[in-house]
C-alpha cells in the first residue's frame, strides 16, 4: 500500500494527490456548513434588531465568504502539489486574480444592497423627478467603477504590467470615443436635460419638427408619444442643437380668430358685433381679463374682425375653443349679422 501512494503521478505522489484532493473535499464541505450555519443561526439574531443594516451584511456577505472559503481550500491543496515553476506561477496569479473578483463581488453586492435600502425608499419619496432618472445611472456607474478597480488591483497584485494595459486602452478609448462621438453627444445632451430641465415627464414639447407628450427620459434618447399616438426616440443631442418648446409651461394659451361680415353690415351692426364678441369673452370664466376686439381690415369680400383672447393654462383648451366659437355662432345668427364668404359682383355696361 505504501508502494502504492509513493508512485509519482504527474510529478506528485499519490499520497500527494489524495490529500489535496480530500483538503478541497473538506473546505466544500466547511463552506456548507458554514452557509447552513449563517442562514440557521446569524440571521435569526439579526432579524432580532432594530436596524436592517446587519440583515443586509449577513444576507450579502454569506456567498462570498463561503465562495471565498472554497477558493482557499483550493488553492491550500494545489500549492502542496508542483508541476514546475510556470504551472506554479499560474496557479498562484490564478488565485490572486479570483480572490480579488471575490472581494470586489462582495463590495458590489453590499454597496448596491445599501443602496437599494436606504437611498431607493428616499428617492422615491422625493417630488422631483431627476433623481428618480439619475440614480439608476449612478447605481450603475459605482458598480462599475468598483468592479475596475478590483479587476486592476487584481492584476497588479498577479504581476501583469497595469500601467502599460491602460496605456494601450487610452489609445484604444480615444479611437472608440472618435467612433462612439454622436453617443457620447447624445449622453453629455441627456446630461444637460436632468441639469436644465427644460421639460419633464408629462410635459408635452415641441423640438425640431416633433410635438407630443414626453413618456421617458433616458441618459441616450427621449421618447415622444406624440399626438398621432406614435412613439418618437429622440436622441439627446438634438436638444442641445434645437430649441425646444415646452407647451405645457405656457402660462396662457393664445388663440386668434379672424371673423369676416359682409359689406351690407351696418355701422350700428359692427359696434353690436364687437360688444358681442367683448360679452362672451366676459361670461366665460376659462378666459383671462385681457382680450382684444377691433375692426381692423377692409377685405376684397369683407369686413374683418380680429378677436384675441387667452384661455387659462389650467382649463381644457379645445373644450374652451369649441364653446367660444358656438357662443359666437349661436349669437350672430341670432342678431342677423351674416358671415362673408368669397364672392365677386361684375358690373356690365
């Protein structure tokens, strides 16, 4: 039997291979009862306290301390064993690199679990709609600059020359960046949205040739429904190069009409007209005090009215527009006064 174990296999005893093999055997095992034991015992101590703080760290620290636990384990029985100093070397930066993807997935899962509990319930309560659009971009932005971090320190640490890896992805990043310049356009445009707030969610706009109600504000593009019903992807960028008009910020909305008599109207007529037109304005109580009402053109069939009134930003415009206009249709054919329409007398000698 003990010929057995000391035959050489792969350049280590049998012996050699069995009690690696039963050292990584045992952290397996050590590591599951390690996680039966925190989700058993630890979790029913933490619920018992006030604060969720310990909840969120057992929760999120238990994978990868048992992930962790099981890497040791493996790298205790491989480093017993050698295949030459290459495979050696290998396996040692192997290790290095995983363990620190380990440590780096433990601060992702505790700082996005931070975050999830204590910033998301706040952001939510806030009125404002710009951190609710921010905050997945920032949520996304430190989870990915920590995992850079712990992939650069891990390479460090494995003997990789970083600084010259950066080097190269500068140039790289510079080539991508000449590529990618209309996304990057799009998202410093996006930027400049969440800052300025020329618009929010709701607010209907109009921006280079597009009018409709705004659905969804993105860090690369806006959608639109406009009001046909369809759904317009706007990139971010043509808000910094066209002016954008929020509609639904007008204090008034302003509306004109151009009403015409016939010529057979009488002086007497036209001033009844005018004080109609100032009456209904009046009565109407979705109009603001300031109106304007004059005789103001001599057409080639007729006489024109200009009537200008302002409907309140909180009224139904269109509602509003429709019983001004059957007030003054109800009214002038009541009185006989005779809209124009186009008409040519010839005169025959």
């Amino acid at each position: 039997m003990e010929d057995f174990l000391n035959q050489h296999f792969y350049g280590n005893t049998i012996q050699d291979w069995a009690i690696s093999f039963g050292i990584l055997i045992a952290s397996i095992i050590t590591a599951k009862i390690l996680y039966w034991a925190i989700g058993k015992f630890s979790k029913k101590i933490t619920s018992k306290t006030k604060t969720s703080l310990d909840d969120i760290l057992v929760d999120q620290l238990e994978e990868p301390i048992v992930y962790g636990l099981v890497m040791i384990g493996f790298y205790w029985g491989i480093h017993r064993l050698h295949f030459g100093e290459r495979a050696d070397a290998f396996f040692d930066h192997l290790f290095i690199i995983i363990l620190a993807l380990n440590i780096t997935w433990l601060f992702v899962r505790v700082i996005d679990s931070i975050i999830q509990e204590y910033i998301v319930p706040i952001v939510e309560k806030s009125d404002s709609d710009l951190d609710d659009q921010l905050l997945p971009v920032i949520r996304k932005t430190i989870k990915g600059g920590i995992w850079i971090l712990g992939i650069i320190v891990g390479m460090n640490n494995a003997g990789f020359d970083v600084a010259a890896l950066i080097a190269g992805l500068g140039i790289g990043g510079i080539a991508l960046a000449l590529a990618a310049q209309d996304t990057i356009k799009n998202i410093f445009g996006g930027v400049m949205v969440f800052i300025d707030k020329p618009f929010r969610m709701k607010d209907r706009i109009k921006v280079n040739g597009w009018d409709g109600e705004v659905e969804e504000i993105g860090i690369r593009s806006t959608r639109l429904r406009t009001l046909e019903g369809r759904l317009v992807t706007i990139p971010n960028g043509q808000f910094s190069d066209n002016a954008v008009e929020n509609v639904t910020m007008e204090p008034t909305r302003k509306v004109k009409i151009n009403l015409g008599l016939t010529y057979e109207t009488s002086p007497d007529k036209m001033e009844k007209a005018i004080e109609f037109l100032e009456e209904i304005a009046k009565e109407n109580k979705n109009l603001e005090e300031d109106i304007l009402v004059t005789f103001n053109s001599w057409g080639d069939f007729a006489m024109g009215i200009m009537f200008i009134y302002y409907i309140k930003s909180e009224s139904d415009i269109f509602a509003t527009q429709t019983e001004i206009n059957m007030a003054i249709l109800k009214k002038f054919n009541n009185e006989g006064l005779d809209f124009a329409y186009p008409t040519q007398t010839i005169y025959r000698k």
